[in-house]
C-alpha cells in the first residue's frame, strides 16, 4: 500500500507556529520557546502521517518562513546588505532576509506560481558565493528518525531554485541565474550525501518550474543537473515533484528520460492532461507518484473516481510501481476538519481539510491493494451526491444573470481621460494626491470587540458606537496628516474577503480554517459551495459614516470580484469564470448603492488578479478575458464623475499591463517599492497609461520606517516615466498589520515628501 503526501501546513491546527514567530519578533520570547514550538509540530505532523499509515512522509517541509528562503540559507546564498559572516545561519540573518531590519529592507516577495503562497525571492549574480550554510534538512530528518519516523526529505530542486530566482541589485537585468548551476550542485551533493549518511533512503526534489513553458536550454538544464547529481544520489531513490498544472510533452520527456530518478510526481488534478501523456508511455521500472488527492482545495476527494483513475494507470505503470499521492503540498489547505464544531453539518460532509486529505490518500491506496474500507467510500458516495442535488447549491435566477453576461462587452461609455476631468472638478485635488491603499492597524482592542460581538457578549450599539470611534480617529488622523483622500480604515472587517463573503449568499465560513499567504500571515478563505448573490447593502452605513466625519473624499472599500474568486475556496462544480461572474453582479450592486449613498471615490481591490493567471501562456487570454470582463461589470454603471479605484499586490505585472490598461480603471494603486521598482521598467519601455496610477512608495510589509528624502527619491524615479498630472503617492499595500508607531512616522514622511516636490515641480514651472 503506497502512499505519498508532497508536503504538509506548518502553522499547526490552531496557528501555534504564528503566535511564536510573533512572540518571538517581539522579544517576547526566546529563539529557545520558538524552536520548541516548531519541533513539537513538526513531531505531531509526522506522527499523524505514520499514525493513518502513510509510506512515503516527508520532512524539511517545515519552514520558520519560506521554503525557498530555507534553500537560499542552505545555499548560502545572502545578500551582502546583511553583513553575514560565514558559519550556520541564524535567526538573526534569515529573518532580516525575510522581513528588512531597522537599517535593511527585506528580499522581495512574490507570489509561488498562482497560489496566494508568497516566497522570498533569492538575488543572485555572477560574484554570488555559495557554501552550504544551513543543515537544516538533514537535522529534520534525523529528528523524525529519532522518533521512529523515516521521512523523504524534500529539497526545492536547483533548477527551480535558480528559474524561481532574480538578477541581484546592481547585476545587469540580462544575467541568467541558471548560469550558476554548475556553482550550487557542489552544495546539493554536500546535503545529500549527508541525508545519505544519516540512512535516508529516499529523496524528493521539488521542481514545479516543469509545468511552465520552457525553453530548450531551461529542459537542458535539468538533464544537466541531474546527470551531474548522479554519482551523489547512487544507492538512494530520486523523486522528482512537479505540481499545479500539466507537464508539457518536451518537459514531461526530459525527465522521463533522466537514469538517476526513480519516481515521478504529478498533479492530476490541475494537470488532468498529463494522463494522456502517462498514457502514451512510461518508464518501464519507475514509480508514478500519482496526485489525484487536491492539496489546494478543501472538498472531499471523489473516492470511486480516483479509485477509477488509479486502477487504470495500474495497468500502464503496474502494481508495485504506483503510489497514490496529493496534487500538492498540503501548504495551501486548511488544516484539520476537527477543530470546525460550528460549521453546517451538511457543508462539512462535502469537505476535507489537511489531515484529512492524508486519510483519503491512505484510504485510495488500501483501496488499490484490495484492501477498501466500504464504509468510508460508502459515506463519501453519499456526501458526493447530497453535494450534487443540494438546493442551497444551485440558484437558478443567479445562474440566468451570469449566463446573460458571458456574449457582451461592458464598459464604461466614456473614456479615461474624460472621466478624469469630470473627476478632477468635483474633487479638486492637488498634483500628487496621497491616499493610502485602505486599512489601518487593527489593535488588540479592536480585535477583542469584533470577536465580544461575534460572541453576542456585547450589544450591537455597543459594537456600532466602538466601531464610529475607531473611524472617527482614522479620519482624524489622517486629516492631521493632511493626506487627499482618506479611508475610513475598515475596524469593522476581519478579512477583505472573509468580510465580503459573510454578507454574500452561497458562502461558508470556517472557524480554524487558516492558510499561511506569507511568513506568520494567514488567511482563512471562505467556501464558495453555492451560487452567490447579495442580499443586501454590505458598506454603505459604514462608509457613509466616516463620510460624514469629513469634508475630504471617503473612499468606499470594495473586494473586487476575481480576488474574493482567487482567494477563496472554490467550489470545484462548475468553471471558476462562472462563480466570478456571479460575484461581479453582487458586487456591481454595492458598488451602484455607494455611488447614491453619496461616495465619489470607490475602490474596488483586485490585488489577486495576477494570481489567477494560468502557468502555461496557452491558456492566459481566456482567463484575462473573463477576469478583466468581471471587473468592469461592477462598475459600468456609475457616472463619470464617480471615481474607480483598484489595487494590486505583490506580482509580476509587466507581462499583463496592457489587460490592466483594460480593466479602465480612473486610478490603479500598485506595489513597486519592494520588487526594486520592476513595475517602472514597463512605463520606460513605451508603454502609456493614461489613468491615474499610485506605485507604492514605501514597503508596508517591513517594520522599517522610511525617510521623507528616501520616498522623495522614489516619487522622483516615477516623474522621470510617468505624467505628473496621473501620479498619486501611496503605500505599498493596506496598514493593517502594522502598529501606528510605525504608521504614523511613515505616512508623515510620504505627505512630507509629496508636498516637497509639489512646491519643486511649482517653482520648476
């Protein structure tokens, strides 16, 4: 009975990882607290894996922050900015790497292919010393042997490392980290031989960069690299991971044809077209490690259908050569369906979470050898087809509304720049207007009287009159500042998703359903199981509020339709551009009930539009068609004097700037300052826009305080590409997880900075 998980959460059921990271970051507590916490979860993980009788189990899956910063550290591979000296990697280097300091910002962050998983991007040049710096994988692994645990260590592999990497700052633009190949293999075989040494008898590379469109020097790469580890890896089993999408036949072929592997990884959920390839032939005497468990979505496995599959690809691969795997690492999950007692029973039938998952994936395996559980497939049948013909699932009037969008085109009828105008007279901001992207610090207190009112222990006058005052001071903040247009800092929400999603219908919502997005940040998505619809206003009474607490534009805050579709779990029934769709309607409700409430500014967030995008360029034009469609159904209908707003995180947007120019928003607001300004590069090129755009002028994601001089700079690189008249200055990102000691002096920087070169560009004229 083979059975495989490619990896597991490791923020521990109830976020135990986070609150010590925290503590930790705080002075709270000591490095010693943080790395017990770790090795109990870590022990816990490995085993409830060997406890539901998984077989291959991995460890090094752990992570204080990122996977691809631990390899980075393994590498050696740090940044000259922060004074490493040689030795181990600590604490102190690997989190200044990860989070800034108070003299260095932090590495850049972007997101792991089209999950909402953020890594740390490695910067690498031609002078880049590598010398193996973190033991870290082999420690892992003889902590699980020393429990009786024997795990597959897993290693990000060097070619996706090296794809996965960045030209260091000040190396040209055109250097290829895959250059270094021959430079990073000597520390790969330093580790492996030591995992060796330490009795491992099997070994997972990660290379998901297999299921991106490839070059034929990029597939050279990979036949060189683990031609050259062959002599390393003789004596132990190689497998080779790849996941979130189909292998191309060119890629799929390459590591066929590699003698040192003996297993190879895919995801046959994402990647249903890799069957046909399998099909058409497979190593003979090599294992499939096959992902048909979802590791990126919360539903029930479909047990007769996997079996199906699997019985099938036995008869290509042959019995003693098939291990039943996840599609994933389990990373992007929730993780343990236990610890929901409030959510609806009949929901939680349909749904898995990590640790249960594992039990499916052991349960298929059983299954295969001839050994299947009836009553758990038997349930699971069941729980398919309530799921099937549930009425709280389907909506037939939502189902019409979206079907009717799908022929047409909708836009706004006038274009950018007349809007603007029309904007510009009613508004009468300054050049340069600052804004910030939406939330502010959400204090403990805050946090206590959502979750008071939540618990019905405080009174809805009592939670409306916390709220107004909590407003009433971000106004007032802010008009001290003197900042153009404000927000009213959004106390009342727990998630820009999860907040929508609570007031949408055909939404459910988890109580420890968390997801790590990045280091100790988590999310916890909401379940789309059904049609949705707006039953009601979801913002107008708080915005209109803070409205009136000024004379200044308030700025209506809205989660823009492809966001709440990326960063929610996804009902997996119908295509996803439908769900979208659906949302695009409820929210073009809000958005038109805003605009009567008296809102001028309303900003609708796609910070996960890049997210979304498919691995592979074939299949790009029709997701950005439908994405971009959705947003400007939300906000076709407003007069021209109404101002759109939207924001984007941290991503790469160069190659999809002309679908952003098509989403026709009046003012885009973008991160920039952390990715070294890439986003500028676009505008040097040739490329005009003509609305309004705010490149992020600080990185919000750091505790580091930037100086008046510091943003000045930065608005100055954006004159030298963009046209004073459509530029704003903003943060990076919402201030929400910041403190106002950090808030404050940051944001009185960039007003300070902003109005230095209003009077500069004034006395120029």
């Amino acid at each position: 009975m083979a059975s495989h998980i490619v990896g597991y959460p490791r923020m521990g059921p109830k976020r135990e990882l986070k609150f010590a990271l925290e503590s930790f970051w705080d002075g709270k507590s000591s490095a010693e607290d943080l790395q017990k916490v770790s090795a109990d979860l870590r022990s816990s993980i490995w085993k409830q894996m060997s406890g539901a009788g998984i077989k291959y189990i991995p460890s090094n899956t752990f992570s204080y922050y990122d996977q691809v910063l631990d390899t980075t550290a393994l590498l050696g591979a740090v940044p000259s900015r922060y004074n490493w000296t040689g030795g181990e990697i600590g604490f102190d280097t690997y989190f200044s790497m990860a989070r800034g300091n108070a003299s260095v910002p932090a590495m850049e962050m972007t997101k792991w292919f089209d999950t909402n998983y953020h890594f740390i991007v490695p910067e690498l040049g031609p002078d880049t010393k590598f010398t193996y710096a973190s033991h870290k994988a082999v420690t892992e692994y003889k902590e699980a042997k020393a429990l009786g645990v024997d795990t597959v260590p897993v290693l990000v592999g060097p070619v996706s490392y090296l794809l996965l990497s960045k030209p260091a700052k000040g190396v040209e633009k055109s250097f290829s980290p895959l250059s270094l190949l021959g430079k990073i293999l000597p520390i790969y075989k330093e580790v492996v031989a030591e995992l060796k040494a330490a009795g491992a008898s099997w070994i997972q590379f990660d290379e998901p960069t297999l299921v991106k469109d490839l070059d034929s020097h990029q597939l050279q790469a990979f036949t060189q690299a683990y031609t050259e580890l062959e002599a390393t890896l003789s004596g132990l089993n190689v497998l080779i991971e790849t996941y979130f999408a189909d292998v191309p036949a060119e890629a799929y072929k390459t590591i066929t044809s590699l003698k040192v592997v003996t297993g190879f990884g895919f995801d046959l959920v994402r990647g249903a077209k890799t069957l046909d390839l399998i099909k058409g032939g497979f190593p003979s005497g090599k294992y499939l490690f096959a992902g048909l468990v979802d590791g990126r979505n919360i539903w029930a496995n479909d047990l007769a259908a996997s079996l199906s599959t699997l019985q099938a690809l036995q008869g290509i691969v042959g019995k003693d050569k098939l291990v039943v795997s996840t599609s994933s690492s389990l990373l992007h999950t929730a993780v343990d369906l236990v610890n929901e007692t409030k959510l609806d029973d009949e929901i939680k039938s349909w749904m898995a979470f990590a640790a249960q998952k594992v039990v499916e994936v052991n349960a298929l395996a059983k299954a295969l050898a001839g050994q299947k559980d009836e009553v758990f497939f038997s349930a699971n049948a069941a729980a398919q087809a309530s799921r099937k013909s549930s009425p709280r699932v389907n909506n037939k009037a939502v189902q019409k509304a979206a079907a009717a969008l799908k022929g047409s085109d909708h836009r706004r009828s006038t274009n950018v720049s007349a809007r603007l105008d029309a904007q510009q007279k009613k508004l009468n901001l300054p050049i340069l207007p600052t804004t910030t992207i939406g939330s502010f610090p959400q204090t403990a207190d805050l946090r206590r009287v959502r979750r008071e009112y939540k618990a019905k222990k405080i009174s809805e006058d009592n939670y409306v009159s916390a709220i107004k005052e909590e407003i009433s001071k971000v106004v007032k903040l802010q008009e001290e500042l003197d900042i153009d247009v404000l927000v009213h800092g959004e106390p009342e929400r727990n998630d820009m998703v999860e907040y929508f999603g609570e007031q949408l219908s055909g939404f459910a919502f988890t109580a420890n359903g968390w997801v790590q997005s990045y280091g100790s940040r988590c999310v916890k998505p909401p379940v789309i199981y059904g049609d949705v619809s707006r039953p009601k206003a979801m913002t107008v009474f708080w915005s209109s509020m803070a409205q009136s607490m000024t004379a200044r534009p308030m700025k209506g805050m809205l989660t823009g339709p492809v966001t709440i579709l990326n960063w929610s779990f996804v009902r997996n029934d119908q295509p996803r551009s439908e769900t979208c769709y659906q949302i695009a309607l409820a929210i073009k409700d809000e958005v038109e009930d805003l605009e009567k409430a008296g809102i001028t500014v309303i900003q609708i967030d796609e910070a996960a539009l890049r997210e979304g995008l498919p691995l592979r360029k074939s299949e790009e034009a029709f997701y950005l068609e439908w994405a971009v469609h959705s947003f400007r159904i939300t906000n076709v209908g407003v007069q021209d004097t109404t101002q759109i707003h939207t924001h984007m995180c941290y991503s790469n947007f160069n190659d999809i700037i002309h679908s952003i120019i098509d989403m026709d928003a009046d003012v885009i607001t973008i991160e920039n300052s952390r990715s070294d300004e890439k986003l500028l590069s676009v505008f040097r090129e040739g490329v005009k826009y003509g609305a309004g755009i705010g490149p992020g002028v600080y990185d919000i994601h750091s505790p580091r305080i930037p100086s008046t001089e510091e943003i000045a700079d930065r608005i100055n690189k954006m004159l030298a590409v963009l046209e004073t008249n459509i530029l704003w200055v903003n943060p990076d990102c919402g201030l929400k997880t910041r403190k106002y000691a950090e808030v404050k002096p940051a944001l009185t920087a960039m007003v300070e900075a902003a109005k230095l070169l209003r009077t500069e560009l004034a006395s120029a004229k």
